[in-house]
C-alpha cells in the first residue's frame, strides 16, 4: 500500500448512503495513515463513490475518473459505489482505474489496496444475495453539524423505473441496539441533530428477529437517548402511518419535516412505475400531516416524462402538487436505465419534451417553496448552526428544513440556536439570533 502514495481524495455523488458510507472509508484512510486532500489537489489516490440513478449521473462518474487522471496523471482510482456494481466491467476497462469496488466490498478498501496487484481489478459481489444485517465499525468522522446513521440499506420495491435494488440488494436493517448505540455516541462529540438514513428507512426492521419497526426505533431513540433533534430520511407514502405522523407532532425532538416520493400524481403512470397507492391516497396523506402538523417541512420526489406519460396524466401531476401543502420539490426528469422494466417500455418520450416538462414542475417547486418561506417572515425558528462561514454569515437548518442565514460566531457550530426570521434571500431565510439553547 505505500507505493500507492499517501495522499488521497474521496469524491461522492448521488444520495445520503453514498456520502455516510464515504465518511466510513475516509475514517479509515486516515486510520491507515493518509492524508485526506482535496479532489483539485491531485491525490496519489483517488476513491469516487458513484450513483447510477439516472444517465447524468454516470456521466459524472466517468467525468470525474478522467479529471482525476488530468489532475494527476499517475493517480490510482478506486471506482466503488452502485454504477461500480451494476457495470464493474465497464470500470475494469477504464484507463486508470485499479480498483473496482461492488456496494458490499467498500468496507474492505484497506484490504484490497494492501493486495496492490495490476489494474482493472475487480472485487463486486452479487449483492441481492448478501442477507446479512447492517453493522458499524465506528461512526463517521465530519465536520458536518448534523450526522448520519445508516440505519438500513437495500430496496425490495422493484419500481419499474428503478435500478438500486439491483445496485444495493435486499432491504437490510441495523440492530436497534447499535442504532442507539451510535446516536449516543454522535451526541457525545457534540452533535445537535443525527439523520436516520437508508435506501428504504420504512423498511426498516422487518428483516430483524424479533422484527421491529421505524416507529419503534425513533419511540426508542427519544427515551433511550439525550440526542437533541431527530430528522428522517426519505420516506414511502405508504410506509408513513398514522402512529408515527402523531409521534412527530407530539415532539420537540423529532424533525417536522417529511420527504416522500411521489412520483407522478396519475393513477396510470403509477401502476406502470409499479407503485402501490393512488393519487387520492398521496393527496389524503400529504392533507393529513398538514392538518396534524401546519409548519411541517414538506418535501416530494416527483419523475417528469415517463414512459408514455400523455399530456393529460403530466397535467394530473401538476395540478396535484398544485393543490397540496408542499415546500418543495425534487424534480427528476426520467432516465432509461439498461436492466429495468420502464427501459423496455414502449413510447418512450422525446428527450426535449421530458426536459420542458422537468422545467414546468421545478417552476411549480420553486413557487411552493417561495411560498412556504413567507409564511416565516417575522417568526422565530430553532435550528441547528452549521460550520462553515461565508460572507459573515453561518447557515444552519430548522427542524421544518428551512435553510436560514444569519451573523454568528465560529464557535456556535453544531449548536441549536433561535433565529427570528427578518427577511428572504435567494438561498433561503435570513434573520438573527435572540437566543442560544
């Protein structure tokens, strides 16, 4: 491993599992006695941890291997991460590329780069068959305010659309014992607020002995842990019940703010993506926890262009949106994935007609969004400060997901401060402190 140098630069794309289980190999790195540099520096050693979501995304994969071989012409890559593991011989042919990585095999990088060896190596597993439950070896160093537990990994959904269940295997859930385990930890080093994150959180459990629940790992979290704030990740429509919507409007500890992916917002198009509820369904929910929680941060994954999404059912999406209580939207226009049901589907759209209406809905977003800020002008929000000063202002996040910017000292990083919103700038609220705690 010496010959590899000793520098190193991690770069992560796609979602808050790729960046968690970043931070894991980055500990280690360190652990071994690298030096963590920036990607623009040229590292002796390069790991890109890919997504394979859509084309765009493994587009910047393959852009970052090739500007890392310009940066540093005698760099080592390690290609690992879900494009690594649905393609890993597309990677092995790549010039520069030594190390190829599948989802199961990051956790032993330090081992594989010991074996030095020629390039094009490939160590990728087939990850639908590992069964075994999730487990930490140590929690992530960062200088983020809040951190990530991985609390499960793996999607059995099979969404028509959809490659991670190939890319990430069978749904797989940590112990509730090391989940707790590991907030207690994280707010031992001074963390206001952890993410409880995975690929299919709502999952959560099932594949357990004794089975267990998400609602019972956050009943959990709040009696067995002084953790100040809880936030949840991405969250099934369907998976979002009753008890756990009442458990967060009656605390002050769990985030009011729901992601959940909607997809499209007509009955047809859902049943071709393979999705399990109706758009009444979506529209009851989403009117539910506003009703149960008026401030709640409400976020929606949404796909623009499906395969043979008629004007009429793109209309049926927008007007859904229209009329609910969002805060914002993520927008994906879709993406033909090799390997999944939707990329065989007849009438697939014309790439410009999905990229206009991608736009119509980000337009749609971004007024919810606007509109939601509002309602804060003149109100006071608690939120967790985050590390890094720009332009004499820190940043930091209210327990609803709103971003607010205000003047603070370095020394208020990770810590929950009350903000009294004046005003709204283009990245979010703006406003100042009135009281720390």
């Amino acid at each position: 491993m010496d010959r590899l140098g000793k520098t190193v630069s991690l770069v992560t794309l796609g979602c808050k599992t790729n960046q968690f289980e970043t931070s894991l190999m980055e500990e280690r790195l360190r652990s071994a006695g690298f030096e963590v540099v920036p990607f623009e520096a040229g590292a002796d050693l390069v790991v890109v941890n890919t997504c394979t979501v859509t084309a765009a995304t493994d587009t910047q994969s393959r852009n970052l291997v090739r500007r890392s071989r310009r940066l540093n012409p005698h760099c080592r890559i390690v290609v690992t991460g879900c494009y690594a593991q649905v393609k890993p011989q597309i990677w092995a042919d790549f010039p520069g590329v030594f190390l190829v990585l599948g989802n199961e095999e990051k956790s032993s990088l330090l081992a594989c780069l010991a074996e030095g060896g020629a390039e094009g190596r490939v160590r990728v597993s087939d990850i639908r068959a590992a069964c075994s439950g999730l487990s930490l070896a140590s929690h992530p160093v960062t200088d983020r305010s809040r951190a990530y537990v991985q609390i499960q990994n793996g999607c059995d959904a099979f969404c028509t659309y959809c490659i991670i269940p190939f890319a990430r295997g069978a749904s797989r859930s940590l112990a509730p014992e090391k989940v707790l385990a590991e907030a207690a930890a994280l707010t031992g080093q001074g963390f206001s607020e952890i993410v409880l994150t995975g690929i299919h959180i709502g999952c959560y459990g099932r594949d357990l002995v004794p089975s267990t629940s998400l609602f019972d790992l956050v009943c959990r979290l709040e009696k067995e842990t002084s953790v100040p704030r809880i936030r949840l990740g991405s969250i099934e429509p369907q998976e979002l019940t009753c008890p756990l919507i009442d458990a967060m409007a009656a605390s002050e500890r769990l985030c009011s703010h729901f992601h959940i992916p909607l997809q499209s917002g007509d009955d047809d198009v859902l049943k071709r993506m393979g999705r399990p509820y109706g758009r009444d369904f979506f529209r009851d929910l989403v009117n539910r926890i506003h009703a149960t929680i008026a401030d709640a941060g409400i976020g929606v994954d949404v796909i623009a262009g499906f395969p043979g999404e008629s004007e009429r059912e793109f209309r049926h999406t927008w007007e859904l949106i229209e009329s609910l209580p969002v805060s914002y939207l993520h927008v994906f226009p879709y993406s033909r994935r090799p390997g999944t049901a939707a990329a065989a589907m007849k009438n697939q759209l014309p790439a410009a007609l999905v990229k206009e209406r991608a736009a119509l809905l980000r337009q749609l977003g971004e007024s919810k969004k606007r509109s939601f800020y509002r309602r804060f002008l003149g109100r006071r929000l608690r939120v967790v400060v985050e590390g890094e000063k720009k332009g004499g202002m820190h940043r930091g996040l209210s327990g609803n997901f709103l971003p607010v910017y205000f003047p603070c000292d370095n020394h208020r990083a990770k810590e929950i401060v009350t903000v009294e919103i004046q005003g709204i700038s283009e990245k979010g609220l703006r406003g100042k402190i009135i009281a720390v705690g």
